[in-house]
C-alpha cells in the first residue's frame, strides 16, 4: 500500500503561487528603449514577479506574429500571469500594442 502525500495538488499550487494579477507595482516603463543605461533592471524592477520575467517579442505590424504575440499575452492574463513584457522594434509599436490592449507592459530595442 502506498503512503498517501499530505499534498496531493503540488502542479495547482505552483500556478496558483506564480498568479501575479494584483500583485504588481504599476508600470511606468511603458516605451522605454532596453538599450538605455539601466532601463533593463528598472523595466525588471516593475514587471518582474518572484524573479520571474515573460518575455513576448513582436511588433505590431498587421500580421499573424503580432496577432499571434497579443493572443498569447491575452491568454497568460487570462491564467493570471500578469509578469509579461512585451518586447517590440519601436515605440511607436509600443504604442499600437497599447491601442489593442490597454495595460500592456510594453517596451522597445534599439538593436532589434
């Protein structure tokens, strides 16, 4: 007979630990060029949740990659993972990825 684990639900927990809905400070990055001195640990500082960063990277042009890079940020908001950094060529890709949703911690590389 096998011994019964005190904690039969550890894969539901670990997910539920990493949900950083909330519990985020508000992100005032937004448009920041990663390659400016100290932008990469000030962006971390804000969007990072338990040493862990999401990183999805598109641009936003009118095709399936940009659509496809917002679709998977919708759906790791909809799991709760609100820790996501979305990395584009520009500001002004920035800026379109916020018209199509609101909140988004995005931000920029020059070297891109």
């Amino acid at each position: 007979k096998r011994p019964r684990r005190p904690h039969a639900r550890p894969a539901l927990d670990a997910a539920v630990m990493l949900e950083s809905a909330g519990r985020l400070p508000p992100f005032t990055a937004f448009g920041t060029d990663l390659e400016a001195e100290g932008a990469l640990a000030r962006v971390a500082s804000q969007i990072a949740y338990q040493r862990e960063l999401i990183i999805v990277c598109s641009d936003a042009a009118p095709t399936a990659s940009a659509s496809n890079a917002l679709n998977t940020v919708l759906q790791l908001r909809a799991l709760g993972l609100h820790h996501v950094l979305f990395l584009s060529d520009s500001p002004a890709s920035c800026l379109s990825m916020r018209g199509a949703l609101p909140g988004i911690a995005c931000v920029w590389s020059s070297r891109l």
